[in-house]
C-alpha cells in the first residue's frame, strides 16, 4: 500500500513540472539501485574493469611515446650516426670469391678528422659534422680515483645532444687551437670529486694529465635501458675535453708508434692464427663515432646514402665503419608499439562491451520484475518517455558508477604495473575523460533497450501482471 501510494505521489509530481519529474525519475532509478544493491554491483563490474583496462592501455601507450620521444632527443632529432668497424669487411667482392684470400689487402686509414671535415665541406643539406673520440681512462683527485671515460669533442658536440650547462662555459675555439688541458665533467664527476667546492677553476687528473674544469654539465636522467637499447654511455660519468687535446696530448690512432711497429714485427714473425685475429682486430680508427646532422628531415636517408659511398671511396672500397639512421629505427619501433597497443586497446574494449551487454540483461530482468510497478505509474499519469527516462537513468547510474571505480582502478593498476615491471605509464586527462565519457555511452546505448521496452507495454496487462 505504501509503494502503491509512493507511484501515486510521483505521478502526480511528474504532471506538476517537467523538470521535479526529472529529478523524481532519477530519485525512482537510485533507489531501485538500493534495493538491488549486490546485482547492481556485480552487474558495473564489466564497466569498471573495461574503464581500468582502458586507461591502464592508453598509459603504457602514452608511457611508450614518451620513451622513444626521449630516446630521440637522446640520439639527435635529425642525426645520422657513423661508427667504425673494427674487422674489416672488404665488400661483396670478398663474400662472392673464396680466392681473395690471396690477394693483396686494401688499405683504409679508418674514421679520421678529414672525413669528418669532407662530409662538412661536401655533402650538400648538412647543419655540421661532429666527431668524437673515446678512451677509456681514471678519474684521480685528491685521493679518489674512478674510472671515467675521456670524452674529446668539438663545439657541435653539445648542440647535436642538446646538453645544458649547470655551471661554467663550454669550449672556445682558443682551446681547440691550441689544444689546451681543459675540461667539462659530468654531473656525477662533479658530485664525487667536487663534493664540498665549486669545481670551475680547479683541476682533475685524467689518465696521465691534469685537466683544468672549465664547466659543468647538469644532470641527463637515462635509463638503463635506454643505455643497453641504444648503445649509449652515462653521460653524467664523461669527462669531455677538446677533440684536438685528446688527440695531441693522449692518443692519436692514426699515427704510427714504435711499439705499433714492434707490435706488428711479433705478428709477422708468429704462425699462430689466434695472433693473425687480434692484430686483424686493432683499432686503427682515428675517432670513435661521427653524428651528422642534417637540416631537412626529409632527405636523411638520401644523405646517409651519399655519405655512405663517399667514405667507402675515400676507405678504398674497404666498409669499415657503419651508417645509422636512427629516428627510422626509433620510428619503426613507434609504429610496432603504436600497433601493440592497438591490439592491448581492442582487447580491453572488449571487457566495456561485455559491460554494457551485463547492463541490459540486468535491466532487462528489472523490467519483468518491475511489469506492475511500470502499470501503475502509467496508470496515475505516467508517459512513456518518463518510463524511459526512469530506465535509462537507472542503466547510466550504473555505469557512471563503474566509471568513477574503474578510473580509480586504473591509476592503481598503472602504478603497480610502473613500479613492477619497469615500464613507464603516463596517465592523462584525456585518457581519463574518454574512458568515462564512454562508459557513460555504454550505459545510455545498452539501457535504450530495456528502457523503451518497458516504455511500450500495455498498461491494462501490466497492472495484471503478478
């Protein structure tokens, strides 16, 4: 009697003013939710885990843009990166007839300052060409010593890796002239040799030099995946100093020493083929990698293709040094991580459409239990649209709900998936904006049904109905 009196009241209210019959619909649809309280809850947990899978997607998704947009600003935008090959290849030539073996060897004087300067000079579309030269040495100062890794560079260096200076000045082009011991460490070099005082000024030993730091480098986070993906060093451990002081004052592979000779004269004289493979495989390459930038992005695969003939010419036909392209590779591993999380998307999709098909089964079964409710509002003045309305409201409540836990979900499931295994999540306004607009849309499409079947049944069989 109570409840048959509570449909009159809302009756009523729904023939004073649209918008209290609004509201008096929503309040019916909350409060069938409470009555119903464990099936409304299992029947949202299609959309809260089809929200969470979602967001959790597009976050390892955004997560893994982010990354190859790192390692891009880590390897140059728009940088062609040559790097020397030890054992030499000797071309097609060698690979086609097994009777070279008896010929006499070509000669190639490796990656050398000259070919840096001709791709300079002659490769048309080219910003500049940086050299580098790296040897392994120890870091010493006032009773610490580490082992480091000097650096010689010129003035490109910092502009083709965007580094950025905490302190100090880079190199001039007087330190280059005249190949001064100066220095600019890295930011762990600073924080363990220069703990408590300003490192600008002072000097550090490096291998058998005293170098005089003339600036700081700040802080560059990599990964250490990035460091074993990418081939890259930690830059915070480098001591950088100028290409030619490297050259002059520690080692110079293209020049011939005495003890290359003598080294050479006991290779000569050995029979042994182990000896034949480690004289094959002696760096006599001048520097250790070569980045050429170019200006247009669009003609880089065409000038690493010119710059590839032009050293093979200059090497004597001999392919001892390697040409990489890197935004192509960072680009085709976008676009496989680009499908991959296409495919992870459509799958977590999947679980809102199984959502949505929970909703309007539930509602469905609301219906027939709810066939003489619906009678009696009808019969008090009820319109059909009211009756939708009502349903309606009831699906979407539902669905918002589990919007509103699914996004919850998400965050959490992206944290533990960051913390354990490793992978970068970035979760967005946007990600969490479509998700629950589309969990609403999950619940207004698949509650439309029921809602307009309860709308259309006969109010005379309803009121019947026990």
């Amino acid at each position: 009697m109570i409840a048959g009196n509570k449909e009159v009241l809302i009756a009523l209210l729904l023939r004073l003013k649209p918008s209290v019959g609004f509201i008096s619909n929503l309040f019916t649809a909350i409060e069938a939710i409470k009555r119903n309280k464990l099936r409304s809850m299992l029947t949202s947990l299609g959309i809260v885990f089809g929200v969470a899978s979602v967001i959790s997607m597009l976050a390892i998704g955004r997560g893994a843009q982010q990354e190859i947009l790192d390692q891009m600003k880590l390897l140059g935008a728009n940088n062609i990166i040559i790097t020397p090959i030890i054992e030499q290849d000797e071309g097609k030539v060698e690979e086609e007839n097994n009777q070279k073996l008896n010929e006499k060897k070509k000669f190639s004087p490796g990656l050398t300052l000259q070919d840096c300067a001709a791709i300079e000079q002659t490769v048309p579309f080219i910003s500049y060409a940086s050299p580098e030269v790296v040897l392994e040495t120890n870091a010493i100062r006032e009773g610490l010593k580490r082992s480091t890794k000097l650096v010689g560079v010129d003035s490109n260096f910092f502009i083709s890796s965007d580094y950025q200076l905490e302190k100090g000045s880079f190199f001039s082009s007087m330190h280059f002239e005249r190949s001064l011991p100066v220095a600019v460490i890295g930011h762990s070099i600073k924080t363990k040799f220069f703990t408590r005082e300003d490192p600008i000024g002072k000097q550090i030993k490096c291998g058998k030099l005293w170098l005089t730091v003339i600036g700081v480098m700040k802080e560059r986070n990599i990964s250490k995946q990035n460091i074993q993906h990418l081939g890259l060093r930690d830059y915070n451990f480098d001591i950088y100093s100028p290409v030619t002081t490297v050259l002059l004052r520690y080692k110079n592979r293209s020049l011939v020493t005495k003890r290359d000779v003598q080294n050479a004269s006991r290779g000569n004289n050995s029979n042994n083929g182990d000896d034949d493979q480690q004289k094959k495989a002696i760096n006599y390459h001048q520097i250790d990698r070569m980045v050429v930038s170019v200006q247009n992005t669009e003609q880089i695969r065409t000038i690493a293709e010119v710059i590839s003939r032009m050293l093979q010419r200059r090497h004597n036909g001999i392919v001892d040094f390697s040409v990489t392209v890197p935004e192509e590779l960072l680009k085709q591993e976008q676009r496989t991580k680009e499908i991959f999380n296409i495919v992870l998307g459509a799958i977590a999709s999947i679980s809102l459409i199984v959502g949505g098909i929970g909703i309007m089964n539930i509602m469905l079964a609301s219906v027939m239990e709810r066939t003489k409710e619906i009678g009696i509002r009808r019969a008090v003045g009820a319109t059909r649209k009211d009756i939708i309305i009502q349903f309606l409201a009831e699906a979407t409540t539902i669905s918002v709900t589990g919007g509103f836990t699914g996004i919850i979900l998400g965050f959490i499931i992206s944290i533990v998936i960051e913390k354990t295994a490793g992978i970068i999540t970035i979760i967005t306004l946007m990600s969490v904006l479509v998700s629950f607009a589309i969990s609403i849309t999950i619940g207004i499409a698949f509650g439309f049904f029921p809602a307009k079947r309860a709308a259309q049944q006969d109010v005379i069989q309803s009121l019947r109905y026990e």
